[in-house]
C-alpha cells in the first residue's frame, strides 16, 4: 500500500542518492576498515534510516511494508553491512515491541530507535539452538520484581553496538516447547550482561556479530514483552515472517546492483574483437539475471501487499526469502563469472558483493527453515 506517492518518490530519490553519492564510493573503505563511518551513521540517522517502519507517533517514518520494501530495493544497491546498521532498528530489533510491546514499552523506547539513539538487537539463536529455535535454552527465572536471565546468545548481528536487545529465554523450565519461552528488553547496562569477541566472518565487514553472555543478569519484570509470559516464541516468529520479507527486497536491491555493473562491464570489456556482451553465452548469463531478479522483485511487492492488506503472509515470505537469497547467490557468481579475471580480484568489488550474498540464505532462517515453513502452511491448509 502506498500512501502518498508523490512524498514516497521523493523519499525514494532521497535513498537512491544518498546510496550513490554517501555509500557506494565507500564500500571498499567499510570492507577494509570493517567499520561504519560515523559521519556516515549520523547521515542515515539525519535521513530517517533508523525509523523507517517505526510508527509515526514513536516518530518513525511509519512506512507499509509496500513502502518499506521499496525502500529496501534502493538501499540494497550498496554493500549489506550498511543496511545492517539500521536494519534491526526496523525489523527484527524493534519489531517485536511494535508488534506486541506495553503502551509503556512502545513509549520508552521506539523514540529512541526511530533516531538512532539506540541501536536495537535480535537475540534468539544459541550455541545449540539455531534453526530449532524453540529449543532454546537461555532460562529467566522469576525473582521478585525482576528476572534473573542466564544463557549465551550466539551470532547476534549489531550486538556491539546494541544499546537494548529484544531476547528470548525460557521462563518456564518444565516447559521444553515454544510455550515455555517468553521475550525481554533487556538493556545492554544491565548488570551480568557481557559480550564476547566480534565473530571474523566471510563477508559482510562492517556489520558485526557477536556472543551475548547474560550471567545472572537482572531484568525488571517490567520488561517482558507485552507482560505476559509464554509468548515470546510466537513473537520471534512474527518477526521473523516480517524480516524474511525485509530481507528478500534487500536481496533484489543487490541483485539489481550487480546486473547494472555486470551490464555494463560486457559493453566495455572488448575480447576477440568486440564487447563481450555480443556473445550470446555472455547475453544468457545476463539473461538469466535479469529474469530472476523481476521474479524476485515482483514476489516481494506481492507479498508486501499482501502484508499490507491484514493477510498472513508467512508462507509467502517464506517463499520470497527461498527465492530472493537463492537467486542473488547465482547472480552474484554470474556477476563473477561475466568480470572474468576482474571479478575475482577485490579491487572490483565483485567478490565483495559474491561473498556478501552469502549470508543471506542462511540468516533470518536457512532456505531449508524456509522450504519447511512452506511446506508445513500448506500441509496445514489442507487439514
Ligand atoms: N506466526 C505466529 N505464530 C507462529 C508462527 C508464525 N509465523 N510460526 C509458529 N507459530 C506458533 C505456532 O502456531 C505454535 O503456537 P501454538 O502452540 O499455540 O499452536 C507455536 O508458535 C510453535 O510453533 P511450531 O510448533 O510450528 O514450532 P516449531 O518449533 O516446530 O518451529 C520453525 C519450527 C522451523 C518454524 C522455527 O523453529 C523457525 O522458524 N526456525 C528458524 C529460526 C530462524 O529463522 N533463525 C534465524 C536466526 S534469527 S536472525
């Protein structure tokens, strides 16, 4: 759904340039300086970046889920790690509040994220809970006015520079099934809260991950995502339909990216005589790009609208995320493949993006986790 297109397209050209002006001759820098600029950070926060999909009363720019994918669209013309520095402000950091947070917990702490103030993180995954998310073992017991949380959350994305995290642990410890689990604010002051070495990873430098160690920590019960127990793991879920969609714009974005660089390689780079994108072996690769891309792109304006109109749209996220991350791994090493030589050496920053991509059919649930949502909603339609 589109509110008012015409201040849309201007938040849209505003994105766009910022992307080519701000971001894109920086990607090199971010890569090896693993590390966002601070005048960069303020530039987004300064552009609204932070709150895209907080609603305005928190004031956030209160963007649809059309909008917001859109947006995502432009903003993954870039390297990920510069989404990822307020991407979990506006999916799977925030979310959780905005779905089901307190009028108190909405108040206390949207503001602060719309601005960027704070940065919001997403702690669910374990050192033996990923994809079986519900068998996680992080426990909070029930201590007078607080809980008393214990337990490692693992690869949590934006952790160093998390001011508040929205946690799931166990507060039933009888209870082994999504049921026993709740969600926290759980503040990063927080006495007993610690945060292990960042993680080296394979690509996406300048995003970062890391261990979240809660020893005894004290949260006040107040915390509890919408004050009742029990319901975290259905939050978590909730978020994560949301985020995969997020996610699936984000992959296009890139993919759109690489076929441009792509594109416009085959016309310059001449071999036996001519550009290489004469030769149809060259013209199919990109052919196959280009096809996919529309396709992924088309899904994740469907089911954003879809999203947008009240429908559950879990499944079809779930196919979006399948599709979008599955079809940016294979542009990505087409986008390879038509550089030649170019595309393997980092100065051209093909690779880059080739090893970046990977991240994306495995965060956010794998595509197996996607293959499996599916193919339960629909088994479940059925009965
Ligand atoms: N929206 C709302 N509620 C949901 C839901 C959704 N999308 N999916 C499940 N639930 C609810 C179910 O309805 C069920 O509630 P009831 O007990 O009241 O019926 C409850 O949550 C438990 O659901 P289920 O039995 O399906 O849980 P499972 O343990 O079988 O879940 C999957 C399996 C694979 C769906 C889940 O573990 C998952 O998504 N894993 C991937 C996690 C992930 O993406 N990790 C990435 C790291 S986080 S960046």
């Amino acid at each position: 759904m589109i509110r008012d297109q015409e201040i849309l397209s201007q938040l849209l050209d505003t994105i766009s340039r910022f992307v080519r002006e701000r971001l894109v001759p920086n990607e090199e820098r971010i890569a090896e300086e693993d590390c966002i600029p601070a005048e960069i950070v303020a530039e987004m926060k300064e552009l609204g970046l932070f709150g895209l999909s907080i609603p305005e009363e928190y004031g956030g720019l209160g963007l649809t889920m059309e909008e917001e994918v859109l947006c995502a669209f432009e903003i993954g013309q870039t390297s990920p790690a510069f989404r990822s520095i307020f991407g979990t402000n506006n999916g799977i950091g925030s979310q959780g509040i905005i779905m089901d947070g307190t009028p108190e917990q909405k108040a206390h702490y949207l503001p602060k994220l719309a601005t960027g103030e704070m940065i919001a993180s997403f702690a669910l995954t374990e050192p033996n809970a990923g994809s079986d998310a519900a068998s996680l073992r992080t426990s909070a017991r029930r201590d007078g006015d607080h809980y008393v949380i214990n337990g490692t959350k693992r690869f949590i994305t934006n952790a160093p520079e998390a001011s508040i995290f929205t946690l799931m642990a166990r507060t039933n410890p009888d209870d082994k099934s999504a049921s026993g689990i709740s969600a926290f604010i759980v503040e990063k002051d927080s006495p007993g809260l610690s945060l292990g070495k960042i993680d080296k990873k394979m690509g996406q430098k300048g995003a970062h991950t890391c261990d979240v160690i809660f020893e005894d920590c004290r949260v006040p019960a107040a915390n509890i995502i919408g004050g009742i127990e029990g319901m975290g793991f259905k939050t978590a879920m909730k978020v994560l339909d949301r985020g995969r969609l997020h996610i699936s714009a984000t992959c296009v974005g890139v993919s759109e990216r690489l076929i441009r660089d792509s594109v416009r390689y085959a016309a310059e780079r001449i071999q036996f005589g001519k550009p290489i994108g004469e030769f149809q072996l060259i013209q199919a690769m990109l052919a196959d790009s280009k096809m996919e891309a529309y396709a992924a792109r088309c899904m994740v304006l469907d089911a954003a609208r879809r999203k947008d109109l009240g429908e559950n749209i879990s499944t079809e996220a779930a196919c979006c995320k399948m599709f979008a991350s599955e079809a940016v791994g294979r542009i990505a090493d087409r986008a390879v493949q038509v550089h030649g030589g170019a595309g393997y050496i980092t100065d051209y920053g093909i690779e880059r993006f080739y090893r970046d991509v990977r991240l994306f059919r495995i965060y956010e649930g794998t595509t197996q986790i996607q293959q499996l949502v599916i193919a339960r909603n629909m088994l479940r339609e059925i009965a």
